[in-house]
DNA sequence: TTAGGGTTTG
C-alpha cells in the first residue's frame, strides 16, 4: 500500500488522450474478455472503458501470466491503469480493478505487491460508481441470469459451481454444473463415458434436476482442461438452445427432444470465455447460500450414495488392483470391513484454529459438563459492563440440581447466563432461543475458552474454533490387501483435494467438511 | 509479437 514517499498519480480523462503518450487512466467497464491466448507469448485481455467523460476507450492488455491481467467479474467493474500507452499496456503497467457496485466494499483486485492507493483514489471510484448508476451504460450486454430464469435462445452469463467434467471430443467438453437454483425447462443430459469423468460420476435425482449440462467448444477446451471440480465460475454469453440434434457425443436423444442444452461456443467474440471467481467474491458468496444450504445438503447431498447404482455386470477387481488403476474410474470390488475409525462420524471432525493452528477434538457432552461444572463453581461477585442489563432468573422446577437455584442473567442482543451447569444449559434452551454462556472473572464477565461453545442456539452449537476435517482420523478398513488400505486413504484424500484445492481460506473449510463428509460416505459404503 | 469487441456452428 502506499507510503509516505509514494508517487501521487495523475490520472487523464479519457476524451484527452494524446496518441503516443503514456498515460494512467480510470474508467467504468463497459465490455471485456476474459484473457485468451494470443499467437504470440502471452495471454490477451480486450476491454472496453468509459468515464464522465464519455467517452469510451478500448483497452488491449498483453501479460504472460493470467494474475497479472485486470480481475474483471462483470461490466460495472471499475479500472485503474497505471502507465499504459494509448491504452496497449507497456513497461511498468499495472492495473487495479474495483467492484462497481455503489456501496460496495472498496477493495482493490490487483497482482500488484505494492500500489499507491489514497483518499483521491477511493473517492474517484466512488464518483465512477456514481456516475455510472446514472448512466444506461450497459443496456445491451448480457447479464447473470440462475438457471431458474434462463430463457431458450438466450444468451447469458451464468454464475456456477462446477461439480464434474468430461471430454466428449476434441473440440468439446463437457461442464456438469449447478447454481442451486431450479431450471423451469428440462435439462438435456450428455451421456459420456464414466472413466472419462473427472469430479463425481453420479449424483441422486433431486440433485440432478439441478444440474445443468454445459458444452464449452473449441478454444474454451483448453480452459475447461485447467479447471477443478469445486470450482466457482463465471461463463459468459452462454446460450440455451432447445433440442438435442445438434448436440455433439452420446446424448439419450429419443428421449430428450426439446431438452435445454447449454453451448459455449467457440471464439471469444461477446466476451465469451469461462472466468474463475475467487472465494471471496461477493457473487460467490450469494451462491453458496443456496448450493450449499443445510436443505440441499441433507435432502441432496448425503441420499446422493445410496442411490448410486452398481452395474453388476462390471468385473470384480481386488483392491490392490484399484490401487495400480489411478483416479477416477468406476471399480466393482467386494471387501470386508474389518476396522474402522473413527466409531462415531463427529470424531472425524476438529476443532481448528487458523490462528494458533492448534487442533482438538470436539468436547462430548462429559466434557462440556466438567467445563461448564467448574465455572459455575466460580460466580462470586462480578459487575458487568455498563451496557447490558443484569437480573435473575429460576430455573424450571423439574430441573436438576439443588432446587430453587437462580441464575444471573445479563441481556445483550442475546441472553448470557453465567454460572449454569451444561443441564441447566439446556433446560433454559426450551425458553430462549439464544444463549450465551459467560463465566466470572477477576469480577468481570468473561467468555469461555474456544474448547466451549460461545452461542448455544437451538440444538446447535457454535464454536470459535473452525471445524476442520481431520483426514487422517477416519481410516483403518482393512481388506484382502492391506497395502491397498493405505492406497484407498490417499485416493480418496486426493478427491477431496481435487473437489476443494488447496490453498482455500478457512471460510471454505465448512465446505471442504460437508464435501468429505460425502467422500467419508461413500468410501464407508464401499467398504461393506 | 500477440489483437485491434461485434454480425454467435456444434
């Protein structure tokens, strides 16, 4: 970021370019293109940006690596170039892009190390972003559109989760994707070979009314090879087209006339391309409320094994030859279970802190009941902070314990009681719907470490620790070949890689839980 | 060097 030496930009309007001069510039997207490899070298990104002025500038950007090109999710974006010449990047070029929402975080997406961003500069994005909400600047261009809204012969950008992939030729890929959203229109299925298939091979039939096949063609082939299931993207102008003659590999085409089939077609004219959106990114975000709400998830999700066929006529294979046979083919094996660990699924599960990096197991309730026991041991006098109201409050006659016992009661937003037991915990969770357990300390109120609870809400429980799938905890089948153990452990540690890479932040662990929590299913089944 | 929006195959 900037420092006190920092070279103050100076940015030129857009309708004041001199040609040949080497200028900064900012300005509202209103078209662009994913980087594509150009002939030469590098990867090319096409631009197009506009300010008060008016006037609209096309911009060319040539970088050999994908990172360093602008980070464009959507037109609306705002961009900040430094040194470009008339506006085909040079030497020392950098660019930093903003999301063009008004309103919106101000946060930078750029390549860059270090960059000089002030005051001026946050105030220049919010008068574009301004501007820009006055302005039809993008009344022609394709928008977002859920699968739930897709009209056929449109074309659209569609925000995704990629859950699988397959090649059907050379020119074509297949995408298996979803956004958790329902397609009014049925969905046309490309039937292509299992042992091609990368990502999950077969999923239930709730499930698979959600998932919308995508053909990406030609030079978008190459992108597709790149891509890993668990991915979150962006297609853009990808059209829906009813019928199947026109589909290219096995379709089951007697029976799915008029399906929706979705096509990306080659080239990259409209701003046709496939981006990858980060994690973090606002529109991933809104999607994981659906792909990954608790409904889809126990309704979807976890039924998705036991209604995986098994085609018997498949040759049995031993273990260890599923161990010589690599990834993603479909095995017929018969194997005994003979270990297992761990016995209950939540011991698989730890407590993870991304900070101290320390892991531990989730307290049972015997646990929790000693924590809980010695605090409320421990609730002498204790003035609480000015800003929440204290009182008393019984506990319900049936409850356990010394009788006519009453807790001190402190009301925030949420309900803290101090000094009650783990029973009594849970008595008083019939009456309140939030609860905060805090403790004495030193006459303050405090919180319990991070091996309790913070909230107790219903029947859940929240911890401050992450919960983290200990990968290493779960495994111990034994089978006619005990070296084929170990091998089925790395198998399916690298699916759970290959379905979350690595490197996500610890917002995304919850979903690296649930995804291996699937994969723990599954191998379990296999098992018997 | 490369591309230089665009008139959309399957």
């Amino acid at each position: 970021l900037s420092s006190a030496k920092a070279p103050k930009y100076t940015y030129a309007k857009l309708d004041s370019l001199k040609a040949g001069s080497v200028v900064n510039v900012y300005g509202v997207v209103v078209f662009f293109k994913q980087p594509f490899k150009s002939r030469g070298t590098d990867f090319c990104s096409s631009l197009k940006i506009t300010d008060h002025s008016n006037e609209k500038i096309g911009c060319t950007i040539f970088c050999e690596k994908l990172e360093d090109h602008p980070k464009i999710f959507r037109n609306g974006d705002i961009v900040l170039f430094n040194k470009s010449i008339t506006l085909v990047n040079t030497f020392g070029f950098s660019v930093v892009t903003f999301d063009g929402v008004k309103g919106a975080p101000v946060e930078p997406r750029t390549s860059s190390r270090s960059f000089h961003f002030d005051p001026d500069d946050q105030r220049t994005v919010e008068e574009l972003r301004s501007w820009a909400a006055s302005q039809a600047l993008f009344a022609s261009v394709t928008s977002t559109v859920p699968l739930s809204a897709v009209q056929p012969k449109a074309y659209f950008d569609l925000t995704c989760q990629l859950l699988a992939k397959a090649p059907v030729d050379t020119t074509c890929t297949l995408l298996r994707v979803w956004d958790g959203t329902r397609c009014p229109h049925t969905l046309l299925k490309v039937i292509v070979e299992p042992h091609v298939t990368e990502g999950q091979l077969s999923f239930s039939k709730e499930r698979e009314n959600l998932i919308a096949d995508v053909l990406v063609y030609d030079n978008h082939v190459e992108v597709a090879r790149k891509l890993k299931p668990g991915v979150f993207l962006r297609i853009y102008n990808l059209r829906a087209i009813a019928g199947s003659s026109t589909v290219p590999g096995l379709t089951r085409s007697q029976l799915q006339v008029d399906h929706l089939a979705f096509h990306l077609h080659g080239g990259t004219s409209y701003g046709r391309g496939i981006g990858i959106l980060p994690d973090n990114s606002p529109d991933v975000q809104e999607l994981k409320r659906y792909v990954f709400n608790d409904e889809h998830f126990s309704s979807v999700g976890w039924c998705l094994c036991s209604e995986r066929s098994c085609g018997h006529d498949m040759q049995k294979v031993t273990l260890s030859e599923v161990k010589r046979s690599g990834l993603g083919r479909v095995h017929h094996v018969r194997a005994q279970l003979k270990a297992y660990e761990p016995h209950r699924l939540h011991e698989a599960l730890k407590l993870y802190c991304s900070k101290c990096k320390s892991m531990q197991d989730v307290p049972d309730d015997e646990l929790l009941e000693s924590i809980f026991s010695e605090a409320s041991k421990d609730c002498g006098p204790c003035s609480p902070p000015p800003w929440v109201l204290s009182g008393q409050v019984s506990l319900p006659r049936h409850a356990p314990g010394p009788s006519n016992r009453a807790l001190t009661v402190y009301l925030l937003t949420q309900l803290m009681f101090e000094g009650s037991t783990l029973e009594e915990m849970c008595q008083l969770m019939a009456s309140y719907q939030n609860i905060i357990p805090v403790r004495a300390s030193g006459g303050h109120l405090s919180l319990f470490d991070l091996s309790a609870p913070f909230l107790f809400r219903g029947r859940k429980r929240y911890y401050g620790f992450t919960f983290f799938f200990h990968q290493e905890s779960f495994f111990g089948v034994s089978a006619e070949d005990a070296s084929a153990n170990q091998e089925a452990q790395n198998s399916i540690c690298q699916i759970m890689d290959s379905l979350c890479p690595p490197g996500g932040n610890v917002a995304s662990w919850s979903e690296k839980l649930r995804m291996c929590a699937l994969n723990l299913h599954v191998f379990f089944k296999k098992g018997q």
